[in-house]
C-alpha cells in the first residue's frame, strides 16, 4: 500500500515492491531508496503507458518495471538504438533530413533524405560512428517546449519533414507527440487528442535532437549489441506522389549473443525467401510486362498448386461443403448492396462501362455466394449451407507494399461461406475450425495460436448476437483443444472472427485461417429462410478462409519447408540420371515405370558427368536421385540417394516404387 499520496510504488523486475518519493526522476528515486531496482529492467509501466526512467515519478502512483528482454522491453532499446543511428547519420551527413524512425516487431528503422543514395558499405561506417557515440554514454535527455518553439526548431534547421508532422499536431490540437509507428500513423497524430494542447516533447542524444514521444534508455551506453541491415526506398507518408526516402533499417538486443541468434535466423530466412527459391525451383515469376503483384505460375509452381487444389476440393466435398465457381466481375450494383463501394472502393480496380451497365472486377466473392443463395427459397430443412470457392480476386495494392507472393493484387482465395439457423452456430464453428486444423496439420504445421477478436467500439447488429457468436468462437476453441487469446475489439465492425496463425519452421507467425461472423451482409441482401414457424427468418452467415490464399500460402510454404517439400507435394518427386551414354535407355525404362505408377519422375539425359547431375538435383530440392549405371541395368535396380545426402544404396526399382507410393498422399497428423 502507498501511505501518502506524495509517495508510489514501484514493483520491482524480481516481483519485490518499493515505495519511492514521488517527484523526481524514476532512476534516482529508486537509488535514493537505496535500490538498484533497475537491474534487469529497461522501463516501467505506469497507468496503461510505458515510460522511461528519466521519467518523474507521480504521486500515489504504482509502477511496474519492464524487464529489458520483454517486447516492450526491447522496443525501448531498439527505438533508442534508432535515434543513435540517426545521431551517427547526421554525424556524418550534417545536411540530413528526418522524418520518422519507430520500432518496429524484430528492430528499428529510420527514414531520411540524405545528399546522396546510400551503399551497402555504409552501414559499416555508420554502425562504427554509432559505436564511438555509444562510449561517450551520452544522455537521452527529455525536454518539452510549446508547439511554436518547436516549429521554430525544425523550420531553422530546415527539419522539413518534421515540420509537418508538427503543423499537422497543432492543426489538429493534438497533445503531446510522439514518433509516428507508420506513414499513417502521422495522420493519427491528428486525430486523438483534445484542441488547444500545444506542448511537445524533444529528446537530445549528444548533438542530434529528435521530436518524440520516447520512452528512451537512460544513456547510450546501454546500447552496444546492433547491427544495420540494409538500405530501402520508402515514400514519405506511404505516398508516391511524395519524395522517396532512403530508410535504414536496423536491429538491436541487449546481448550480442542474442544479437548472434538473431542474425543466424535472418540468414536461414534469406536462403529460405520464397521470392528467390521461387526463380530457382522455377515456381513463379512476375513480369514488369504484366504488372507487380500478378504471379505468372511456372509448371511445376503449377502442378503444386494443382496438389493442394485437389486436395483442398476433395477435402472439402468430403466434409459437406459445395463447390461453386463465380465469375470474375459483377456489376455496380451488386457492390452497391454489398458496401464495397461505399467502404473499400479505394481497394476496387476502376469500373468499367459497357452496354450502358457499370461493371467492377470482384475484391471478394461473398455477395456471389450470397446470390446463389437467393436463387431460391431456402427453408430450415436446407441449412445449413456450405458454399466453397477457389475464387480469384483482385484488389490494388500500393507498389510499396507488394512482396512476392505474400501481398500480391491477384489472388485466388480459399472462400467458403456457411449459411446455418442460430442453434446450428457453434456446430458449424467448430467443424470450421477443427477442419482448419486438419488442414495446417497435414501441411507441416504442428504449432498454432488461435486469436479471438471481440466487438469494436462501431458495430452492427444485436449486442446479444454478438455475445453469442463470441461465446460459439471460444467454445470452438476448447473444443479443438487449443489455447487461445483475446483481442479486445479487434473484431470487425459486422461481427467476431477467429483467427489462427502458425508457425513455421524458424518460428515466424504467419495469419492463415480466419472464421468471421457477419450481421451486415445477410441485413444488406435481406437474406432469409422459411423456419418451422412457417415464417421469414435470417440466417447467420459466416465466411471461412482454411489457408487464406493459394498465393499467399504457397509463398508461407515454400518458406516452411525452405524449397523441400514433401515428396506428395514436390513437382519432380524422382530424377533418373544414367551414369553414361550406354545406360540412357534403361534410364528412360525406369522414368517411364515410375510415371505408369503415378509418379512424378524426370530422366536427365544431358551430356554431363554424374557428379554434376546429382548436385544439379540436390539444388533443385528433388526427394529422390536414381543413378543407373552397369549394375543397376544388370539387376533391374537403381542406386538410390535421397535429398539430403542419404544415400539407400541399390534398390530394385519395385521395391522403391512401393516406398514413394506410400510417401506420395498427404499425411494429416
């Protein structure tokens, strides 16, 4: 308990508390207290906001440190880490203009125009300015002037960029100011808070003094394990009609061991970038000709798209679903019911005009399945109803954010819809997330968080509807056996969703199903069906994504499995390769046996030595190499190397064809 309101308490990283004298800065009162409460702490968290220990600490208060390897933790060292390379940036380019430097979710980056395109041998130099100002332990040091001061500050130092960030704070009244997190986060700064305030707050490291928010390390010494990473082109607020920075990116950790780790993994991610081991394995491509973010799939991107599509229909006949197929365009109207136009035209592809009829290619497919619905009169009897599409969409990504497969402008959706009466919910709920489950099981995806996003501020429909389609969504949960997490008015403003996201094989999260309640388009078409009452009645309408998109999930797959995918799923599941000229035609013999058993085999009956052929397979990721040479042709055998290395020795060929026989279905675990 705090016994005078002039005291607080701090609660300490090991769990002890300590009562401070409110006043003065967080680190001297806890010295004067005679602690060292900030061993293993980098922050405290006092009403809701993280702050710094330069911080003074306020009356009746109760503060919680914030150990300094937590996320919240580690955003403290790294946005600090920030303001040091832009202390070093300037340093060494005393013309520098910044603009906006946040944490971010595995370090940090700033964007600045410098007087010159920044190149790879840089960042060492910078990174070696960086290290001489963190021995100096350099101060962050906190002040707050009113908003004509500072605009005085950035408009004499020809701070242009910040000089908006702070007109546009004062236009809007907004209190305090902080570093935006993103280009649209500077319009948020408008937005939150009360007309009139005029104060913001500065923070100094050695020479270089930065609009921000904080909260900040005490001094610079705290910052030592770092490393720059690269050099990318951002437009300032996300826009391309604005100038293109240079944005240093960047990562820091309170260890270099941890440091070490982490750098270990972002190499193991490089070799593993679906991007590059898409031209490699020759998956994909995207043509400047064509457009960014439409995917060009290559033949064997094809035939494992076409795996996972006939796995994916079969699957879905088998669990009760329909397949329907809608076509790639409707007309104004239809987006016009559905609310497109009205809340996401800034996504749609311009409309087109013919016959006098307005026209939009789709961004999604509900409003089709919703017709197919209303193409008859639905009774109790008929529901529920699954509708299932592999449906193609298109919406228009900014150039800045296209990559890959991941964020493309042409996507072919894993879209069911399920029209179900209320008491059929958490039944329908449940098998959509269970079949959710089977899916990523059988993929290679063992680890999973499911996230529960409850009612926003802004809705629609019935708050009693609501409650139960969030009960239906975590009973679905416990009925899986998963844990799951809350995500306080994170759901959409027409109903809750569930969302799970998995992990692949370095531990990176990555968004795949999503089973979301809508109250709003079932209203907006006025959808109903006949109940035993004989009367009008609305259906619940749910949309279910299992693995979000082909694009995306081939590219989140491809990353998993780094190019080595299991043998059902590889495009080439076995390459003969004859040892020379003489053994050419048993080789062509054996590719032609293991085709006739539904296997996908290649003969290479290129004039190189086998030595290079067999690297060539081992780079093309293929499960299984069959070198054929006088032995093998003698015994109606082959020599068999499995990927990896492992060689199996000299198998006849039908008892290898029984051995990839078995290999060659999906295996759910």
């Amino acid at each position: 308990m705090v016994d005078s309101i002039a005291d607080s308490e701090v609660v300490l990283v090991d769990g002890r508390r300590l009562r401070v004298a409110a006043g003065r800065p967080l680190r001297e009162s806890l010295a004067a207290g005679g602690s060292d409460g900030t061993a293993g702490a980098v922050a405290a968290a006092c009403n809701g906001q993280v702050v710094d220990f330069m911080t003074p600490v306020p009356a009746g208060a109760v503060l919680t440190l914030i150990p300094s390897d937590s996320p919240d933790g580690l955003r403290v060292v790294r946005h600090s880490t920030a303001h040091l390379m832009a202390a070093a940036v300037q340093a060494l380019f005393p013309s520098a203009k910044f603009a906006i430097g946040p944490a971010i979710d595995d370090g940090f980056y700033y964007d600045m125009e410098l007087p010159r395109p920044l190149a790879p041998e840089d960042l060492p130099v910078i990174e070696a300015t960086m290290r001489e100002l963190a021995a100096k332990r350099l101060p962050f040091e906190r002040c707050e002037v009113d908003m004509e001061a500072a605009l005085a500050w950035a408009r004499e130092t020809r701070q242009t960029y910040k000089v908006e960030i702070l007109e546009a704070l004062r236009d809007s009244g907004a209190r305090g100011a902080r570093d935006p997190a993103s280009p649209a986060d500077v319009e948020e700064l408008a937005g939150e808070a009360a007309a009139g305030a005029e104060s913001v707050s500065f923070y100094r490291t050695g020479e270089f003094t930065d609009l921000c928010r904080g909260p900040h390390v005490p001094d610079t010494s705290w910052l030592g394990a770092f490393r720059l990473t690269h050099v990318a082109g951002a437009y300032w607020r996300g826009d391309e009609r604005r100038p293109m920075l240079q944005r240093i990116y960047g990562t820091a950790f309170l260890t270099q061991q941890a440091l070490d780790a982490h750098l270990a993994r972002v190499e193991e991610a490089r070799r593993r970038d679906h991007r590059r081991l898409g031209q490699e394995l020759e998956l994909f491509s995207i043509a400047d000709e064509v457009g960014g973010g439409l995917i060009l799939w290559h033949p064997k991107g094809g035939i494992v798209r076409k795996l996972i599509e006939d796995f994916w229909r079969d699957e879905h006949l088998r669990h009760g679903y329909d397949l329907v197929y809608s076509p790639h365009l409707g007309r104004a109207k239809l987006w016009d019911t559905s609310g497109h136009l009205g809340f996401y035209q800034e996504m749609m592809y311009p409309r087109m005009e013919r016959e006098g009829q307005e026209f939009y290619v789709k961004p999604m497919n509900c409003p089709f399945h919703i017709m197919i619905y209303q193409s008859r009169v639905r009774s109790y009897r008929d529901l529920p109803l699954r509708f299932a599409e592999l449906g193609t969409v298109y919406r228009f990504e900014r150039a800045g954010v296209l990559h890959g497969l991941l964020r493309v402008r042409g996507f072919t959706q894993d879209d069911a819809h399920i029209f179900c009466t209320p008491e059929q919910m958490e039944e329908e709920i449940a098998r959509a997330v269970e079949f959710s489950l089977f899916f990523l099981r059988t993929f290679g995806f063992r680890d999973y968080v499911l996230y529960i996003a409850t009612r926003p501020d802004k809705f629609v429909g019935e708050p009693r509807d609501w409650e139960a389609a969030t009960e239906a969504l975590k009973r679905a949960a416990d009925r899986a056996g998963q844990r799951y997490e809350i995500d306080p008015g994170g759901g959409a403003f027409y109903g809750p969703k569930i969302d799970i996201k998995v992990k692949d094989a370095l531990g990176r999260p990555w968004q795949c199903t999503t089973v979301q309640f809508d109250f709003n388009m079932s209203e907006r078409f006025g959808i109903t069906y006949v109940g035993e009452d004989n009367r009008q009645h609305r259906p619940y309408m749910v949309h279910r994504a299992l693995l979000g998109s082909m694009e995306r999930f081939l590219g989140v797959l491809i990353e998993h499995y780094g190019g080595a995918f299991p043998v059902w799923l590889s495009p080439t599941q076995a390459r003969v390769l004859p040892v020379a000229d003489r053994h050419r035609a048993y080789a062509q013999s054996v590719g032609d046996r293991l085709k006739a058993s539904g296997l996908r085999a290649e003969v290479d009956l290129r004039s190189e030595k086998v030595g290079f052929k067999i690297r060539d397979a081992e780079m093309q990721k293929i499960p299984y190499i069959l070198v054929v040479g006088d032995k093998e042709t003698a015994a109606g055998a082959v020599s068999v190397r499995q990927r990896g290395g492992q060689d199996r020795g000299v198998m006849p060929l039908a008892d290898l064809i029984q051995a990839l026989a078995a290999e060659n279905a999906p295996q759910a675990a």
